[in-house]
C-alpha cells in the first residue's frame, strides 16, 4: 500500500533573501554556491546537475514526473535546476521556494532510513554552507509551514480501499485533526492519480525530526488498517463479485483500448494494482508490470519514449500500445 518514503529538507543560504525575493545577481549566486559545495560531497560524487534553462519543456516535465522536481521550480527556469544524485534516491532543487530543497526517496515504508540518510546528506552541505539559523525559530525558511525542522516527511499511499468505499473524506478530515496533510500523486496542488495519495506533515516546528517521521510513522499505521477493513468489506458476500467485475473491466480497458489518457490509465491502473494485493489471477499480470506503467506512463515519458514531441492524441495513441505490450509480457 505504500509506495514509496520521501525525506525533504528546506534549506536557505544565511543573510541573502528567499528566491521569490531576490534578484537574477542573487540567484545566480545561490546557484554556484550550492552546485560548488554538492560537487564536495561524496553523496553527490556521481550526481547530474541540471540547469533547467538548458532543457525542453518534455524534459522539465519529465523531471516532475521523477519527483526530482516540483512544478513551481519551472514557472522561472532562470538559475534554477536540480541536482540529481545515484540512482535517482537523492537529489537536491535549487532556488525554488527555498535556496535548497534536499530530497531522499526509498520504497515502501522507509520513512526512517530515509530521515537517516537525508540528514547525513543535510550535515554533510552544512558543513560547507551558512544556513539561515535562529535558536528561537530553527530554520529559517520562506514558507512560515516549514520554520523550525525544514522537514516535510511524506509517504505516497494507495488507498483504493478507501476511495471505492467512499469512506476517503472522513478519513481525510481526520488525518488533518492530527496534524498531517493529504496531496495528489506530484505534491501540492496536483491531482489524485490512481487513488495515488501523498501524506505529510502539515507544520515542521516544536518536534524534532526523528518525533515528526515517527508520528508520520504512526499515522500511517492506522490510515492502513483503515485501507485494510475498507478492502475486506469490498471483498463481503455480492461485493466481491462486484469488486472482481470492477478489477477485469479495468483490466480489458487497459488491454484494449486504442486511446488511453494519463487520467484514465491511472485510474483502471489503480484497480489492478488493488487486484493483484488480493490476490486475483489476471493474465500475465504482476507488480513488476504495474509498476512500470506507473512509472513510465506519464506524458514526458511517453514522448521521450517516441522519440518526439506529440499532440495530445497521438500521446494517448502510443499510452495504449505501450500498456498493452507491457501487460502482454513484451
């Protein structure tokens, strides 16, 4: 149920102003000063750095689509970009909403090892950085959310459960009586994706970093014990017939079909991931398959995929040929 664990830490250089504040001068400035300290560290010894202004609008999109990004970082390409570290687990955006933005992902519930590694990557920059600092406040940052720890600890959660019982809103309004925010597949402000659900915490401050994963943690553990029953009641008496219509339409949908949108491919996704979690034998398909489109399923990787840039249809076109040849096996 639980994809994947995301550590990110909000970062500003001590006495120059936020990016939404500062000049193209102090922008790049900033951009120089993090790229020249990154190339010191042993973590970012075989890392990318990427400028934004030297790439494609696919390509940019391609970067949001990796969560190495967010989609603010491209509203002002200029001195902005992203350092990608090994295999993609590490990586580190430069003059978004903050001077750095220091990133660690992991599979599954990994919320710890992830903190772990995201502070030794965060202590190693310090080491060579003046961060902005108040032993009243903690961190400084531009969004006053994120003062204190800097840290936004998330977990992208497959809830179909939940959605399919209607039980989401309820559960959703508890989360945020607790404390935790719940936001679509990329983050803030996008949309929910295949029953796709990133959960975090709501504010970084009064908690050290450690008490805020492992309330997160927490939190966590009842939202799928919540998933759990939803998904046992789906499968009582006349709803499991149903619930096994709902997984194989899905399924001839996606094996099918000549025109899939990104929308709709996530969707009839969503339910043969939760198929395959309740064991039910369809065709050839496996986590492996699942995860791939999930993956590659998007519209930048579907158009670097083609080699080309596409319109709209043709990009559904060549969505559905790839979806079919992944869950034929091929």
């Amino acid at each position: 149920m639980v994809v994947a664990s995301r550590i990110r830490l909000a970062r500003n250089f001590a006495g120059v102003r936020f990016p939404h504040a500062a000049d193209a001068k102090e922008l790049k400035a900033a951009w120089n000063t993090a790229v020249e300290a990154a190339r010191e560290i042993p973590a970012f010894a075989r890392a990318a750095f990427i400028p934004l202004r030297d790439l494609n609008a696919v390509d940019q999109l391609f970067l949001v689509e990796r969560h190495l990004i967010s989609r603010d970082l491209l509203k002002k390409p200029q001195d902005r970009g992203v350092i990608v570290g090994d295999r993609e687990l590490s990586a580190c955006m430069i003059n978004e909403e903050d001077h750095l933005r220091l990133q660690v992902l992991a599979p599954g519930l990994s919320l710890r090892e992830a903190l772990s590694q995201a502070l030794e990557l965060d202590a190693a920059i310090s080491s060579r950085l003046p961060f902005a600092f108040r032993q009243d406040f903690g961190f400084l940052t531009s969004c006053p959310t994120n003062v204190g720890t800097g840290l936004r600890a998330s977990c992208l959660v497959h809830l179909p459960g939940l959605v399919m019982t209607q039980s989401m809103e309820g559960v959703l309004k508890e989360l945020a009586r607790a404390g935790f925010a719940a936001r679509g597949f990329y983050g803030e402000g996008s949309q929910v994706y295949g029953d796709l659900f990133q959960i975090s915490n709501a504010t970084s401050i009064g908690r050290s970093e450690l008490a805020f994963a492992a309330a997160l943690e927490g939190a966590l553990k009842k939202l799928l014990r919540h998933e759990h029953a939803a998904r046992a009641s789906l499968q009582e008496g006349e709803n499991q017939a149903r619930l096994l219509d709902r997984i194989w339409r899905s399924y001839a949908t996606l094996t099918h079909a000549r025109l899939l949108s990104y929308e709709e491919t996530m969707r009839e996704l969503s339910k043969l991931k939760l198929g395959i979690a309740l064991g039910a034998k369809i065709g050839r398909l496996s986590h492996a398959a699942v995860h791939e489109i999930l993956l590659m399923a998007g519209p930048a990787h579907i158009q670097i995929q083609a080699g080309r840039e596409l319109e709209p249809r043709e990009r559904d076109e060549f969505r559905a040929q790839f979806v079919r040849r992944v869950l034929a096996g091929k």
